[in-house]
C-alpha cells in the first residue's frame, strides 16, 4: 500500500465518502449527496478522511464541544484497507483536531472497539420520530 494521508474532508472527497458509506448501507447519508456534505462539514463537526493514492479509503466524524466531549458520529474504511490501523489512527487524529479529552461511541460493533481497550457502557439513541410518537 502507497502512503496514506490524513486530511480534513472536502469537497473533491465527497464522491469517495458517498461509495464508503453506500457499501455499508448508509441510506440517509446516500439519499442526497448535497445534504451529506453540509453533515458532514457542519459547524461542531470535525470530519477527516484517509487518502490513499487518489481513493478516500476512510472517514471519520466526530462532533465535539472542543474541550472535552466528543461523540462519533461516523467511522467507515473501505473493506480493502480495513487491518491496517486505519480506524485508530483516524480517531485518534479526529480527537486531536476536535479538541476533546474523550469520545462517546454508540456501535452494533462492539468487539471492535473493545479491541481497541474502549470501555463499554450503556446507551440509548433516539429519532426524531420516536420522540414524536410520544412512546412511553
């Protein structure tokens, strides 16, 4: 593999962050590409991409408060690079440039972050429809 390149998302990195996120499904990221460029480089946001010859092979985006909070909002390396230490080293510059001292992480991948030593715990996640609908 060439030497990867860490760099803060843009533009002319849309089309690969769009084929990352359709090849895991990602619907609302996928609907309208526009839309996922304004998420993607909204304020509070800190979204980086791993560049590997001309091919965006990763992204991350983690939202923070810039001192100590951060949240992950969205991982994703192409299956091609994937056991490379792509994704650790994505967050950890992520939570350089963000600014924070932690990140929270809601994942169905769980193993996967406890191979990089997170620490597991409990968390919910609601939708605007759900608060809605008023569920009790």
């Amino acid at each position: 593999m060439a030497e990867t390149e860490v760099k803060e998302f843009g533009r002319e990195h849309l089309t690969g962050a769009l084929a990352l996120l359709a090849a895991e499904n990602w619907r609302t990221y996928t609907a309208d590409p526009e839309r996922t460029y304004r998420a993607l480089t909204a304020a509070g946001a800190t979204t980086l991409v791993v560049i590997d010859g001309e091919a965006v092979a990763g992204l991350v985006q983690l939202q923070s408060d810039g001192e100590i909070q951060a949240h992950l909002s969205a991982l994703l390396i192409g299956e091609r690079w994937r056991g490379r230490g792509l994704a650790r080293r994505l967050l950890r510059e992520a939570l350089h440039r963000a600014g924070g001292l932690r990140m929270d992480i809601l994942s169905a991948v769980e193993s996967f972050y406890l191979g990089l030593g997170a620490t597991s715990r409990p968390g919910f996640r609601l939708t605007g429809q759900e608060l809605e609908g008023g569920r009790r």
